[in-house]
C-alpha cells in the first residue's frame, strides 16, 4: 500500500538530511552569471554573494499527485527541476530554461548542526526583471568569469560560475 502521508516516524536519525539544490544561471546576450549577496541574518554564509537555491520542502511532494506509481512507491519526477523554478521566481523574481546542467555536488554541516546535501546545477536565463526576495537577499550582480572574483563569495561560487559559462559558451 502506498504512503498516506509524509513521515518520519520510520526513518533513521542518523540518515537525516535537507536536501538543497542550487542553480547557476547563465545570461546567453553577454555570458554572464548572476549572483546574489544574503542578508547578513541567514544562518548558512551570511553577508556572502552565492546563487539561487533552496531546500527540498515535504509539500513539493504532493502525496495525492504523484507523477508515477509503481508498486506502493510514489514517484515525483523532476523535483528538482520544479524546485530551481520555484526558488529563481521567488528569491530573484526571474525564470529559467527548464533544461539543467549538472556542476557539482557537497555534502555539509550547518552551523546549526543540521547536515545538509547540495546538488548545483546551471540553467540559461529565460526572462524577467532582477527582483531580490526581501530580507533574504540585499544585492545581485550579473558577472562574467572575471568579475566574480572581486565579490566576497561563498567558496565554490567563483569556480562554479567559471565552469557554468565555460560550458554555455
């Protein structure tokens, strides 16, 4: 019988973890990456510069509308796509191409001691006008390979803004 509801009555403690989901997005008409500065009130690299991305949500799996069913499993196919949509419209007010461009990937530890599991992909701009989600972003810059490097970034950012237009180009 397939899961009613969402729970974790039956997972492991140890086995645990947010999964986020980050995206590099890439500007084709002057290969340029944009790139937001967090408020200086986030947990997680406050006052850095880093990209659009957030946290897989128990609401993103809609457990009466799974995208398949075999067995007593239920499937949600393209989370994480549907996820980098939802996060580039709310954190930036912009809209991405659907297609994603795996980068890389970390596993970490927050300073609130939650682990987490990061997976970055790129995705090429689609539209839309740079609007910051408020309290949660206070800059964004739209920078090339070089540029990137006078801005106080999370680590990896530069290198991933690199290899994203390297890539696109």
């Amino acid at each position: 019988m397939p899961a009613e509801k969402i729970s974790l009555q039956n997972a492991k403690e140890n086995k645990l973890f947010y999964f986020v989901a980050n995206v590099v997005v890439y500007r084709e008409k002057d290969s340029r990456c944009l790139i937001l500065k967090r408020s200086e009130h986030e947990i997680v690299h406050p006052g850095k510069y880093g990209v659009i991305g957030g946290k897989l949500e128990w609401e993103d799996l809609d457990i009466e509308n799974p995208t398949r069913i075999h067995g007593d499993v239920l499937d949600y196919e393209a989370a994480i796509e549907k996820l980098l949509v939802r996060e580039a419209k709310e954190e930036a007010g912009i809209e991405t191409k659907p297609q994603l461009l795996y980068i890389n990937s970390v596993a970490f530890i927050r300073p609130d001691k939650v682990p987490v599991v990061m997976v970055k992909f790129a995705a090429k701009y689609k539209g839309g006008k740079v609007k910051l989600q408020k309290e949660a972003f206070v800059n964004y810059a739209w920078v090339n390979a070089e540029e990137v490097k006078n801005y106080d970034c999370i680590k990896g950012i530069t290198e991933e803004v690199a290899t994203t237009i390297k890539n696109f180009q």
